[in-house]
C-alpha cells in the first residue's frame, strides 16, 4: 500500500506539530505584546521622569509663560502657543491644496498623469525633515524676507497679524514649510477615501443632470467627509509633532507674539535644542514633562483620525475583498 | 492649478539640492573626517558610516520583532486582541518621534551614563517596529488561504507552513515594507539629538557618541559658517541619493523576484 506508506511519516511528525506550534505561536505573540510593551514603556517613562515638575508646577505649568532654567521656573505656555499656532497655519495653506490635488489626481486627471503624480506626492513625503528644514533656511526665509513679508505688511499689515521687522525666520516659515510637508500625507489619505466613494453614487449623480463639479460636490466630498477629515487631523498630528525643520526655521525665542513675522517656539523644537544641554534634574523633569504633553496630545489626534478614517474605509474594503 | 502649486516646491526642493550638492560634493567630502572651523576641506565620512552603523542597529532590533508581530497579527490576530495591537501600532507610529528620543535615552543613555551609538539604534528600531509590522500583516494576509490549506493538507505544521509558505510566499513584500521603514528612519534627526549625539571623529563603538548623517546636516545648517553650509548641501545630496537608491533598489529586486514566485 503506498498511500498508507507516505501517509506515515507526517503522521509520525505529529510529535513535532505538537511542540513547534506553541512554541513558534509564543514567539509571535511575544513580538505582538512588544509593540504593547513600548506604549507601556513610553507612558511610564515619560510620567515617571517627570514627576518631580509635575510636583513643583502643578497645572501651573501649563499656563505659565515664564520659561527661565537659571531660576528653575518653567512656564510651558509658549511652546504649546507656538505649537498650536504653527500647526493651525500649516493647515490652513496645506488643506485647500491637498484636498484639491486628491481631487484632480482621483477624478479628472488623465490616466498617463495618475502615476507620476502620487509618485511625486510620495517622494515628497520621503524627504528626511532636516533637509526640509536645510532648504527652508537657505531658500524659502530669505524669499520670504526680501518680498513676501514686506508685501503682507505694506497690504495686510492693519490686522497686526503681519506687523514687525521681516526677520524671515518666525512663525510664518515655521507654518509654511510645514504645510509643505503635511500636504502629501492629507492628500494620499484624501486619495484613499475618494476612491472608497462607490462608483454608483457618481453615477447616480452624473444621471440626475449635475455637471461634473456638483458630482463632486455632492456625491464624492459629500459622503468622503468624515475619511476627509480624518486625513486631515492625521497631518495636523504629524505637524504637532514635526521637530527639525521647524526647529531650523521658527527662531527659537519663548515668547507669545502676536504677529506671524515674529520669532516664535514650539514644543518639540524646545526639546531638540535644550534637552542634551539640561542641567538639574527640575530643568530635566520639566523639559520631559512637556515631551509628556506633547505625546498625549498627539495620541489623541492620531486615535480621532484613525476613527474617522476606518469609519469611511472599512465597509469599501470588506466589499472589495469580497468582489 | 493646485498640483501645479504642490509641484513648485517638489522641484523646488529637488532641484536646489542637487544643484548645491552636486557643487559641494568631492571626494573628500566622502573619505574625510570634519576639519575645525575656518580650515577649508575635510568631509563627513564618519557620519556616513555612523549613520550606518545605527541603522545596522536598528534593523538587528527592530526587523525581527516587527515580522514576528505581523506574522502573529496575520495567522493569529482576528480577535480583539489582535486589534488592539493594531490600534497600538497604528498609535505608536504616530508618536513624535522627539519622544521615542526621549524615552530612548531614558531606557539605554541614563543607564550607560553617556550618549551611544546603541541608544540611537534603538530610537530608531521603536520607530520602525510599527511601520514593518502593519506591512508585513497587509502582505501574509494577501497570500492566498488556499495556499496555507494546501499545506495543512500535507501535514505540515502551523509554523512550518507560516514560515517556509506564507512568509516565502510574501517575501518580497515584506521586503518592501522593512525597506519603507527604513528609509523612513534614516533621515531621522530628533530622536538621534540626545542619543546618539554625534561625534566629529570615527567610531564603531556601540557605547560610544557617534556620528550621523541628518545631525550632522542639521549642525552645519544652523552654524554660520559658508563652509559648512556647504558641507551641508553635499551631506543633504548624499542622504536623499542613499535614501532614494535603497527604496529603488527594493522596488527593482521585488519586481524580478515576484515574477520568480508567481
């Protein structure tokens, strides 16, 4: 009998199955619960070490806006303005831009073009932050110095938003180039949701007379919203905690100024510069503290973001699998 | 009239980098170690080979873990636990990667009592830990479950079957994905500042500061020297052509080699 002949040895191998599978399912698991450990492992650290500020300031930290090592009093209410308001202007250059590069590339974009196209997009998104930050200084702040500042100053200068000496270096370049770098991932998440918009909705659309701009407006953006949004929110969290190239360009000075032209901080960029140069423990403690800060923050956004974009995603997915 | 506004700065970018780089970029550059300030000449050779080095360390750590987790979300994870770890990796990939730096020295440079080469290392292996993980799942999950049955079927045991089929089957879209990864960290400058420092000299020590290509990119670009704005650009060049041929290189390797499997 050959069948029973062949059939034997794996049989035999029973013995193996039976030892190998615990031990290779342990093994992955324990890769699996590694990834669980490092958040645990990140919270813990970043609490643990900052404790001892947590214990001196209090909530007043937060609020405060004196930051003086050499006192020992530290105030985090600059960074966290220079964070928000740098991350906020990002945004508001880079979403009309990448919402509509999404759209072309997504809806009218000839085929021959697709390609190259999110081609570029991804190769921009490949760019190490510190050579952002290195074309910044070199390139996009002396423009800024020479012609835009002066320009916005002379045009919009009455709303104090654009007043002050055009250093180049400030909050405006910090919002600039960081809008340059959030584009792409705002505008590949957008891609996603519009093409998970089902083909019959456009269709339906389309057949009810709207021309092609409606369709878009009310059958594609319409029902991508919430996935839209959620895109969006995914490239405020990367802004929040972007470090080296607005590091390079923001001007690095603890102040709340009113006017985008003056020089600002933010939370990460406070840590790059002071961190390996801290001395004493409370300075330490408070520079970790805000580290803590920032972490919790952008948790939050990337947890709200995921949401959103899962909430529009998912149900396309299943059906594409299916299909 | 949007794309094109996304463009300018694309080429904007591209373009000044090659044309400064190209013009600052000599062999020295590529083989010497930096001069002092005001002597002309000298390069950033260690800081090549250091950032490396790091990225040697961080692949040793960080690759295996980050396969093992997608092997086990992929053969084990349909459950809730399972997607709770992928709520956690998609979270952990968001972090700043300033705080992975600060955790980093707190775990390796607070204990050794001074800034490595190590601690760099793992800065980067918890940034790439959740990138290779959430790809590699993406890539056993599209291997055909029939493929998997087949080997059942023989009587070849679940770990026999998810290593030498389902891995091998996938492989070149792990390879990918540990490759983005990669590349992803290279340019990486916030988490090396205080781990792994940066050193104007060679070294190959794990227990020792060392040099990397981004940080030392970021200290010439801030300093007021021309000379080392210079070095700057070339330095600039050399990463985004290392970082672009390693990505380019994976895609040409993976695109033959799927051709081999299929």
């Amino acid at each position: 009998m050959p069948t029973t002949q062949t059939a034997a040895p794996s049989l035999l191998s029973t013995s193996r199955y039976e030892i190998g599978d615990p031990i290779f399912k342990l093994a992955v698991l324990a890769c699996a619960l590694t990834i669980l450990g490092l958040l645990g492992l990140i919270v813990y650290e970043l609490m643990f070490r900052s404790a001892m500020s947590w214990h001196a300031f209090g909530l007043k930290f937060f609020v405060g806006n004196n930051w003086d090592p050499v006192q020992e009093q530290f105030g985090a209410l600059p960074f966290i303005y220079g964070t928000l308001v740098s991350s906020l202007l990002a945004l508001l250059i880079a979403v009309p831009l990448a919402v509509g590069v999404a759209v072309f590339t997504t809806e009218m974009c000839p085929r021959v073009l697709r390609g190259p196209l999110s081609f570029f997009t991804e190769l921009l998104a490949a760019i190490p932050s510190v050579i952002y930050g290195l074309w910044a200084i070199f390139v996009l702040v002396p423009i800024l110095r020479n012609y835009v500042e002066p320009f916005l100053a002379r045009t919009l200068g009455w709303t104090s938003l654009f007043q002050g000496a055009p250093y180049g270096y400030g909050m405006l370049a910090a919002g600039i180039i960081l809008a340059i770098m959030i584009v792409p991932i705002i505008s590949s998440i957008t891609r996603e949701v519009l093409t998970a918009v089902p083909r019959h909705q456009r269709e339906a659309a389309l057949a009810l007379g709207a021309t092609r701009w409606e369709m878009i407006r009310v059958a594609v953006l319409r029902n991508a919203r919430a996935g839209i949004v959620g895109g969006i929110i995914l490239g405020l969290g990367r802004a929040l905690g972007e470090t080296m190239a607005v590091t390079m360009v923001i001007g690095n000075r603890p102040e709340i100024a009113k006017s985008l032209f003056a020089p600002g901080y933010t939370m990460a960029s406070v840590l790059a510069n002071e961190f390996s140069e801290a001395t004493g423990d409370v300075y330490l403690s408070a520079l970790i503290e805000i580290g803590l800060a920032l972490f919790l923050v952008t948790i939050v956004v990337n947890a709200l973001a995921r949401f959103l974009v899962w909430s529009v995603t998912r149900g396309q997915s299943m059906r594409a699998n299916l299909a | 009239m949007t794309v094109i506004l996304v463009l300018v700065p694309l080429i904007a970018i591209f373009g000044y980098l090659v044309y400064r780089g190209i013009g600052s970029i000599n062999w020295a550059f590529l083989t010497q170690t930096p001069r002092p300030v005001g002597e002309p000449g000298g390069g950033m050779a260690n800081a090549i080979v250091g950032s490396a080095f790091i990225l040697m360390i961080a692949s040793v750590v960080g690759v295996p873990v980050g396969v093992g987790a997608g092997i086990y979300l992929a053969e084990f994870g349909q459950n809730r636990f399972g997607d709770s770890i992928r709520f956690t990796a998609d979270v952990l990939n968001g972090v700043p990667s300033i705080v992975i730096g600060i955790v980093a020295y707190s775990i390796v440079v607070l204990q050794q009592k001074h800034f490595s080469a190590l601690a760099g290392g793992v800065a980067l292996a918890i940034m790439m830990i959740p990138t290779i993980t959430r790809t590699t799942e993406e890539m056993l999950l599209l291997v055909p479950q029939a493929l998997r049955e087949a080997a059942y079927g023989l009587g070849i045991p679940r770990w026999r079957t998810a290593l030498s089929i389902t891995l091998r089957t996938a492989t070149s879209g792990v390879l990918t994905g540990v490759m983005l990864a990669f590349a992803r960290v290279a340019g990486e400058t916030a988490p090396l500042l205080f781990t792994a420092f940066g050193n104007q000299f060679w070294n190959l020590r794990t227990d020792q500061p060392t040099a990397a290509l981004p940080l030392q990119i970021f200290s010439y670009a801030i300093s007021p020297y021309d000379e080392w704005h210079r070095q700057a650009w070339a330095g600039a060049l050399v990463l985004i052509v290392l970082i672009v041929s390693a990505v380019a290189a994976v895609r040409f390797a993976v695109r033959r080699g799927s051709f081999g499997t299929t």
